[in-house]
C-alpha cells in the first residue's frame, strides 16, 4: 500500500478513531479528575505512536529507494505542532478557569475540542494545499503571517490577555440558543423550567473550538512551510492533536516555569515565515529539510533548557520591589528580634509579685450561644 493511497489515508484515520474510542468508552467512561500520573502515561503512550509512524515512514522510504525525506519532514511538523501547542494550553487554562470548568469535567471538553480539531484541521490542511498548487503567491501570504505572528509574540512579553466574552461565535450562540449558569454533570445541554438549555459545559466547547480555528491560523501555514504534502501535513498535526489533551493534564501546573519558551516558538515561527518566503519561486532559494529540522528542534531545546537553569523569580511581595525584597525582609526580621528582646527584659525587671497586665482583668468568658441548627 502507497504512503498517501487512499488506503493509508483509511487506515489512518480509522486508527485514530480507534484510539479514540478506546480512551473515551474503556479508560474515561466515568468523569474524573486526570492525575499527573495518567496524563504522564497518556503523553507517553501517544508520543510512542507518533515516532512509532514516524519510524514507518523511514522504513517506507528506505524500502521503496524514495529516501527519508519525508519522515524528516513528518518529524519537523510534529515538532513544530506539538511545541506551539504549549504555548496554546496556557490559553485553555485560562478559559477552564474562567468558566470555573469543574477538573473532572475537563478531559470531556477537551475531547471534543479535539475531536472537534480534527475535522477543521483536515478542511484547512485540505483547502490551504488546493491554493498553494493553485496560486504560488500564497506561500508569499501564508510566509508573511507566520512572519507577523511571530514578531507579534516575540515582543508582547507577557501582556497577552485572553477575554472569552468577547468571542463573536460565544455571543451568537447565546442569542440563537437559551444558556444556563448551572453546570449539569457532563452534559453539554439540559432542561430547566421545560425547555431545552445549553449548560457552561458547550459555552466552554464552542469558546475551545473558536480558539483552536485561530490557532490553526499560525500552526498549519508552518507545516506547509516544510512539506507540500497533505498527507504529511495532515498527519505530522493529528499526532500532535491527539497527545495535546494528556499534555495540557501534565502541565497544567507547570506552564509558568518555561518562561522561555515562548520566544523560542516566536523565532520558530519566524524562520519559517522566512523559509516560506524565500522558497517563493521568484527567489530560488532552498533550504533543506536536515538543516530546518536541526534549527527548529536547537531553538526549542534552548528554550527549554534555558527555563530550567534560569526558572522564573518567586513573585515578590505586594508594595515591594523585586530588588528590594531581600532588604525589606531582612528588616522586618531585625525589628521583629529587636522587640522580642525589649520585652524579655522588661519582663525580667518587672516585680514578680505585681500582677502582669491583664492577669487581674482576666475573666472566664461565657460560652457563645450557638443558632439552631449549628455545630
């Protein structure tokens, strides 16, 4: 069977389903909160698959005298996908905490989310290679995004402010269809006072599924920056899509300590904007997949690495300057000794037969009476 026939393309998707289905009907048939320690298998377990097919694309290649370049082009997108999707979860947290999305119901949401992803993604990876065959000049457009994204995310800092009420799909949803502000266990609609009402849970889904579309904006134009293939388009982004629920269970509390991941991911995104635009056919220019991939993976690692050997300061205390913490807590401690040893000695000096102060005043306080029904 070809890689890319119409019949890799079945049995593809029918394994994912199958995965799927598997993690939804076996391990999370009932609503639960996901441990560290099952969204670190699950990540696992998912990663292990994804360079399990990347290994089969090599194999392929040798076997069919094509080469390895498309399982190095499959490396680098998932690379590129699974490392921008980082970045996104700090956004889905941010929503989950918004809508106060009780734990245990957020593995359903982002289940659909993804599920949800998968067929978006599939319509963009589909309709962004119909016009890059079509019209050249959109590798110029799609180049000169990835360029604007990345300078935009490169010096925002840290201001980036998410706001899910001003969703335009999360408005129009609230005018065509009745809401409600009570959460109904995990279902995504449910009846109060005779009619039919969608819950907190779908407003989260809708505002999840809204913001993946505007991620998928940045993420796929950079995919097609290294492969002109769908089918390793699309693949390179369904494996990343499938570890991002255990990833985002992983580091849900962990995501403030890369704090130099985001401009690794900002000079990502601009490399390949730039890639894509020199690659235009008026330029001639190639660069080979070897090297994007070396840059890609060395940019991410440095990021990473450079999160764990300078972590982030502790935040300092409210009124206190980050440089004038360590002062102002040294002087509070001397103060603090200092009145500790003033009332040493005046206690010492004191007439041990003189009541102390509040010893004579000291009465026995009547108990509290307690309203009904208290204990």
């Amino acid at each position: 069977m070809a890689l890319g026939s119409l019949g890799f393309w079945i049995v593809f998707n029918a394994a994912v389903l199958v995965l799927l289905g598997i993690d939804l009907i076996v391990f999370n048939k009932r609503p639960h909160e996901v441990s560290a320690r099952e969204a670190a298998i699950w990540s696992a377990v998912f990663v292990t698959l994804s360079l399990s097919f990347n290994a089969y694309i090599w194999w392929y290649g040798v076997r069919t005298g094509t080469g390895n370049t498309k399982a190095l082009e499959f490396l680098t997108g998932y690379l590129i996908e699974y490392s921008l999707s980082v970045d996104n979860l700090f956004v889905f947290l941010v929503i989950f905490s918004y809508f106060r999305v009780p734990s245990n119901m957020q593995h359903r949401v982002l289940f659909w989310g993804i599920l949800g992803a998968l067929v978006f993604r599939g319509a963009f990876i589909f309709a962004g290679t119909a016009l890059l065959n079509r019209f050249q000049w959109v590798m110029l457009l799609f180049g000169g995004l990835l360029i604007v994204t990345g300078g935009r995310m490169l010096f925002s800092g840290d201001d980036d402010s998410v706001e899910p009420e001003k969703n335009p799909v999360l408005r129009l949803l609230r005018r065509v269809l009745p809401t409600t502000t009570n959460y109904h266990g995990s279902k995504f609609t449910a009846m109060e006072a005779g009619r039919r009402v969608a819950t907190p849970l779908l407003i989260v889904l809708v505002v999840i599924e809204t913001t993946d579309i505007v991620f998928a904006l940045d993420s796929i134009p950079a995919v097609f920056a290294i492969s002109k293939d769908n089918f390793i388009v699309y693949t390179s982004n369904v494996c990343a899509i499938l570890g991002l629920r255990a990833l985002y269970f992983l580091l849900q509390n962990m995501m403030g300590k890369f704090r130099y991941l985001k401009p690794a991911l900002a000079l990502v995104l601009l490399f390949i904007g730039v890639k894509m635009v020199i690659e235009w056919d008026y330029f001639g220019v190639h660069i080979p997949i070897g090297v994007s991939l070396g840059v890609v993976g060395g940019m991410l690692a440095a990021g990473v690495a450079m999160s764990l050997l300078n972590p982030a300061p502790e935040a300092p205390s409210p009124g206190v300057a980050v440089g004038e913490q360590s002062d102002a807590d040294a002087q509070k401690t001397a103060q603090a000794v200092a009145a500790a040893m003033v009332g040493a000695i005046d206690e010492s000096l004191s007439d041990p037969a003189k009541p102390k102060d509040g010893d004579a005043k000291a009465e026995p306080r009547p108990p509290e009476e307690t309203m009904d029904g208290d204990v």
